[in-house]
C-alpha cells in the first residue's frame, strides 16, 4: 500500500489546478504527478490517499487504479476484472456498486459492461471465500468504477464514498446551488491570495464566500465527514485518526476578511446557517442587499468572485423588488440590463478592485462593456463556462482597464 497509482478526477478545466493542488499537499512532481483529461494522475501511498480525501479541495473523488487492461468485447471485461484480487480491499460483507463511464467505447451497452463486471467481481469472491458480496445500487458501502476508452478498460476501487464536494455543512441551500469543488476552483484560478478582502455580492446559500473563509482559516475541507476508505480492509483506525487530528489543529484565524450578500434576506439566512456548520461563521459577514446597490465591503480593494443565478441555473439575477425563486430576476430574458448595470455599478463605486465572474455567456464582456483580462474555461456541471477577470477602474473599462496577466 506504499506504491499505489491514484487518479484524481475533477471539472473540465480545473486539471492545471488540480495538479498544482496535489503538489502543494504531498509535494509529487514530475512522473509522480501527471495531468490528463478530467483529472490527475500520481503515485502515492494509503496514507497519502487518506490525507488527499482529506484536504483536497478540487478532486471529485480519490480513486485507486487496480487495473489497466486491453479489451474487445464484454467477456474481456469480465476476464479483467476476475484477475483483480478484490478480497484484499473488501469483505463479503460489504455491499458493492459498478459505475462505468466510456470514451469511443465500441460495446453497445455500458449497463450491459458493467453486469459483467459485477458478475465477474461476486465470482471471484464466491470461488476464494465461499460467499458472495450483495449489489446495492442506493448506498454501497464500496463503489467499483470502470472506465472504458476504444481499446483499453481500467479498473478503481474508490476511497472517497459520497463525492467529494459533500463536505457536510451544506444543508440548507437554494436553487441548482453552485458545488463546493466548483467554488473551490473559482478561488483558485482567481489566484487569490487569502491576504486582501473576498467578496460575493450574488452570495445565494454561501458556498463560494463559505469555501473562501475555510482557506483563509486553513480548515480542512473534509473535515467534518465520513470518508468510503473507513469501509476498506487497508484501513486502520491509529493510522487515520493522527491524520484527521493534525489537520484539525491547523486551524486559524482568518488571515482575510471575507464578505457575501444576497438580494434574498432567506438565502442569506441560509448561508450563515451554512458558515455556522462549516466553523467560519465569525470568519465572514453576511448581508442582505441588490448586487446594483451594494457598496463596497471594505475601504481596502479585494477580489469579487460570483457565480450569478443565469439561464440554465436560474433565471437570471437582476432588480430588488422583482423576485422570483427567491433571487432578483432581470429586466430582460437573457440578463442584459442587469449585468450592464451592474458592470456600471461596479466602475462608478469599486475602483481597483478584481471582479471575476463564471457564466456560459462568452459575449458577457460586451454586453457589460467591459474588456476582460483573462477568460478561463470550466464547466458547471453539463454547463460550459467561462470565468471572466474584470480590472475595475472608474469611467471606460475598455478604454482604461490594464491588461492582467
């Protein structure tokens, strides 16, 4: 368990940030950390593959590679995963799930690739132990994932359990709310530095402003979950428990004030109930007001990260007094009168301060007569996005705003 190959999925686009994650946290380079499509690839021990379910705050999940094999037809797919000697990472007593994904996959049915795979797991364990593991689709206590390309079928076991981006303060929230590891990757593309004021004026249940004062009071993301590696025979208790404590003690207080508002005075009661389950409730201020009249937080210019409500998610955020869904709705269908006043908002009273905004509209900067300085792809779910950086200076944004790196 010293030498295990682990992939680390996570959102199209966040990749790069990943990989600098995992670096900054087990200090992997070079062979050890390779970044692929749709996650991170590295070597690392158990005990790295704990402390990663811990800390990281990008990965969707840690998953163990046992298996990487060529195949053609279904009955590959059962031969691979006959050869794979699952009673060392689980018992009969645990349930299972097969998930499998494809890329190019020349088989018809994924369902159909994964029952075989299943067979081929409660066929090997009936053969070395005499009994079968149940199937259980709802709550497996060990999931099995499968990933298919045109020619090659690789095989994980998972350490995460529920995905990562559950990290068990969440439980009051709006509509289609933006998730933890999204949030997460919003920071760190923004490059903030956890030293100069963070701001969400669009702040819904909290999740980006909630995400911020955990980095900024170095508390763990995982910290106050369960994780599926508790299931899994290489686990043992004295070696987790260290980890767990280690991280706990780590924590500060915030090295930077962070601040949200929500139109929504019932959102914004969300998010503090939300800070309060996640410990930074006295790291953060919450306000009630419309994002087209908020003044600035702080006399010192910070950053602004906001994710505001759009087509797919939400319809679009705009005026006090015109709610709908209990968030601000637009003047217009697509959001165009609210984003060009808010953008004029931000000229006239945010001087200097970074605002960078996640949307699927690629023509937002015109539409906000803005010049961006750097566009960033992500995707929110099944919605591509890009994450736009803004430099505020009073007047023409166009005519003044400096090129950002």
């Amino acid at each position: 368990m010293n030498q295990l190959q682990l992939f680390l999925p996570c959102a199209a686009g966040v990749e790069g940030f990943l990989a600098d994650e995992v670096h900054r946290l087990t200090g992997l380079a070079g062979d050890d950390l390779l970044t692929g499509r749709g996650g991170v690839t590295l070597r690392a021990s158990w005990r790295e593959a704990m402390r990663l379910n811990l800390h990281c705050r990008l990965a969707q999940r840690v998953l163990v590679q046992l298996s990487h094999t060529p195949y053609r037809a279904e009955q590959d797919l059962y031969e691979a995963a006959s050869a794979v000697a699952w009673e060392i990472w689980f018992t009969n007593k645990e349930t299972f799930k097969v998930e499998v994904t494809a890329q190019h996959s020349p088989l018809k049915s994924l369902n159909f690739a994964g029952l075989k795979i299943k067979d081929a797991v409660v066929d090997r364990f009936r053969h070395k132990t005499g009994e079968r593991p149940s199937v259980e689709t709802q709550w497996p206590h060990v999931r099995l994932y499968a990933h298919l390309t045109s020619d090659h079928v690789t095989l994980y076991i998972d350490t995460s359990g529920e995905p990562l981006f559950k990290r068990g303060w969440r439980e009051d929230k709006g509509e289609a709310p933006l998730k933890e590891t999204l949030a997460a990757a919003m920071i760190a593309a923004s490059g903030w530095d956890g030293i100069v004021p963070l701001y969400d004026p669009c702040c819904g249940s909290g999740t980006i402003a909630i995400e911020a004062a955990q980095v900024a009071c170095n508390i763990a993301p995982g910290l106050l979950r369960r994780f599926g590696f508790e299931r899994l025979l290489p686990y043992q208790a004295h070696v987790w428990k260290p980890i767990w404590e280690e991280a706990k003690a780590q924590q500060r207080p915030p090295t930077a004030p962070i601040f949200g508002s929500d139109v929504a005075f019932r959102m914004v009661d969300f998010a503090q109930r939300n800070a309060e389950r996640a410990g930074v409730a006295e790291a953060l201020q919450l306000r009630g007001g419309d994002a087209l009249q908020r003044m600035p937080p702080s006399e010192a210019p910070g950053v602004m990260l906001v994710n505001p409500p759009y087509g797919e998610r939400i319809e679009t955020a705009g005026v006090a007094g015109k709610s709908q869904g209990g968030r601000e709705r637009a003047e217009t269908d697509d959001g165009g009168d609210f984003f060009a006043q808010l953008a004029t908002h931000w000229k006239k009273n945010y001087p200097n301060w970074t605002a960078w905004v996640l949307t699927p509209d690629l023509k937002l900067p015109s539409r906000m007569r803005l010049k961006e300085s750097r566009r960033v792809p992500m995707w929110n779910g099944p919605i591509e996005c890009r994450l736009f950086r803004f430099d505020m200076v009073r007047g023409s944004a166009r005519k003044d705003a400096a090129p950002g790196p």
